[in-house]
C-alpha cells in the first residue's frame, strides 16, 4: 500500500468511500452488510486506514454499517471521516443536532476528519451566514474540543464559489475533497481548482477518480491505444496513475461495490507507476475526444450573451448542459439553475435565434436551450 504523510499521519492513498457499498436487491438504501464488513476486513488485512462515509449515503444507511464494521477494530488502527450535509436546506441549522447523531451512528467519540459537505453554488450564501446557522462556528468549537481532529470541506461548485468560501475560512481548513480525474480536470476546471487550493497550502483528497465508474471501460479504440502503451495496466488503473502525478493529491477516495473492483484497486495502490508525459497526453487526448462526442463546443467567447434580449448568461447555461449531458443527469445541474431566477434560466430562451447569428461556433443555441430545458423539467418530474 502507498501512504501518504499528512500532518503527521501516516494516511493509506487508497481511501474506501462508503457510497457505493454491496445493497442487496438493488435497493440503495439497504446495504449488503455481510458483504460490506467483509470488504472492510479485507482493506484492513491490505493496509488501507481511511474510511470515508456521510450523513446521506445509502438513504443514511451507511454511517450505521461503517460503524459496525470499524468498533471491531482498535480505534487507533483506522481514521473515519464524515460530513455536514449541508447540501439539503433542511440541515442548516441542524448542526449540532447532526453531529452528536452522527457520534452515535458511528460508535465514535470523535472524528479523525470533518467535512463541510458539498460547498455549492446552492448553499454557499448558508455557509458563509455563521450569525444564521452558527455550522463554521459549531465545527470549529468541536475541533478545539478534539471532537474533530481535522476539518476540511469537499466542492462541488465553480472557481467562483470555491474562492468565496476559502476567502471566508480558507485559513482553518486542513484539506479539500474535489471531483478530480482525467475527464474533469479540464471539464469542470479541476486543475484551476487545485491550483487555488495549492496556493492556500491546502492538500486535495479526490472523489469520483472513476468518475462513477464511467472511466472503468472505455470506448475500445481507446482502450487500444492505452494498452499499445501499457500492456500490463487495467484500464481503472491509468484513472489512479493520472492522480498520482498531480501535486498536493494526498487523498484518493474510491467508492468499491464489491470485492472484485476492491482488489483490483488495492493491487494498483500497491506501487505508483507514475504516467510519463506520452502516456499523459494520450489520456488527456482521450478525454478531450470523449467530450466532445456528447458535448457542445461553446469557447466562451460570450458575443452571444450581448444579442440575447433575455440577457441569458448563455456560456455558463451550455456548459451546464454539457456536463449535465455527458454524465446522463446528476445533481449539479439542476442544483445550480435552481439558484437563478426564472428569467434566467434556460426555459426563458425567446428562441429568437439572435444569439445564433453571431456565435462563431455555430451553435444552434436556440435548441440547446429547449433541449437543456427538456431535461431539467424530466429530472424534476
């Protein structure tokens, strides 16, 4: 197993994420916990001491069963993170209230790490309102008492919002959890974003480095081309190769369903074998070719936003919708469109078509727009 030194903690890079634990008859709320306890023994017996949980995982479900998996072991033989669900309104001033039933559910005294969850354009106005809510004030109270030994947040909102919580509290978070992997480090800005946080001095900790397994099986002309460079490696393992490269990663964090995909990681984290830039390269290539076969190709040039009477802010909508089109759904989208007005928003589209004739591109921006809205109304639905 790789470790990675961290404050004086000698951390595995591997990181067993409890989202996607065994469940029985496909029923996400009803976790196989035979299965998952078994996973457990077998990350523990190969070196693996990070377990990353939350309040919402598994419908709740999986603090409960991580906590019957790790009062088994000495307490000093592991490290438990979990978070604030911040990411439901309902939570906000549920603080304290959360975090002594998380205690419970976990059968711990403390929190070797903290999150404030999912830092987004939704919540952040919440986040930054300590007088309100108190959840920044709360959090840093249960560290001073030891109840949280490290504190940290994870992102999934944009540059923008990233830089307003860390110009709030930036100087008190240990670590940051980003959607980091080899699609979205130029897709959803990740370099941008580790660059930021590399200048606070702030480490990364990396979820979806599979991208929800998406990055597990590849079209096969590109798996053709990685294996032409390497023979030997797993095409799951070139997504935890990539992050190895990238300074500031100390955390890898991966969501294993069963015991197949946990030995298989546990076999790639047993030696870096770091990307060279040939290598590298082709897999930013392959990337680049994936977005593009399901995304549109807006450069943000914004002469559209000046025709459009709606004053839409039409790059930041089609990029939306590119990501929200080449996942097949999610959450980010629909979250961050629920934030604007409605006049703003892609169903206040005229269809006048004004912003096509200048656009570059070529887009035909007017069906993207009703398709985008298309999509939204059926998530909502």
């Amino acid at each position: 197993m790789i470790y990675r030194d961290f404050q004086g903690k000698k951390l595995s890079a591997l990181g067993f994420g409890m989202m996607r634990l065994p469940v029985l008859d496909g029923k996400d709320s009803q976790i196989d916990e035979a299965a998952a306890l078994h996973m457990v023994d077998i990350a523990m017996e190969n070196g693996v001491n990070y377990y990353d949980t939350a309040w919402g995982y598994h419908s709740e479900n999986s603090e409960l069963v991580a906590g019957k998996a790790l009062a088994r072991y000495p307490r000093d033989s592991f490290y438990i993170a979990t978070k604030f669900p911040g990411y439901d309104p309902a939570n906000w001033d549920k603080v304290e209230e959360i975090f002594e039933r998380q205690l419970e559910k976990l059968q711990m005294e403390y929190f070797d790490f903290y999150l404030v969850h999912n830092v987004c354009e939704m919540n952040i106005d919440a986040y930054l309102d300590d007088e309100k809510y108190g959840i920044y004030t709360y959090l840093m109270k249960q560290k001073e008492n030891g109840r949280i030994k490290h504190l940290g947040f994870s992102c999934h909102g944009d540059i923008d919002v990233l830089n307003r919580f860390l110009d709030a509290y930036g100087k008190d978070m240990e670590f940051c959890q980003l959607q980091i992997n080899y699609l979205d480090w130029t897709f959803q800005e990740g370099k941008e974003k580790v660059d930021i946080l590399d200048k606070w001095g702030i480490p990364v900790w990396v979820m979806e480095p599979l991208r929800g397994g998406s990055l597990a099986n590849l079209a096969p002309v590109h798996e053709d081309i990685l294996r032409c460079l390497r023979p030997d490696e797993k095409i799951p393992a070139w997504a935890f190769r990539f992050l190895f490269g990238i300074p500031g990663v100390t955390m890898i964090l991966s969501g294993m369903s069963n015991e197949e995909q946990m030995l298989d990681n546990l076999e790639t984290f047993k030696e870096e074998r770091k990307l060279n830039e040939e290598e590298t390269q082709a897999l930013l290539q392959i990337a680049q070719q994936m977005i593009e076969a399901k995304t549109v190709p807006c450069t943000a040039c914004h002469y559209c936003t000046s025709h459009c009477p709606q004053e839409l802010d039409i790059p930041m909508l089609i990029s939306l919708y590119n990501d929200h089109k080449y996942s097949g759904g999610g959450f980010r989208a629909p979250m961050v469109v629920g934030t604007l007005e409605e006049d703003k928003r892609p169903s206040a589209c005229l269809h006048c078509r004004s912003c096509e004739e200048v656009c570059p591109q070529q887009i035909k921006i007017s069906e993207v727009m009703e398709e985008f809205a298309d999509m939204l109304a059926k998530k909502s639905e």
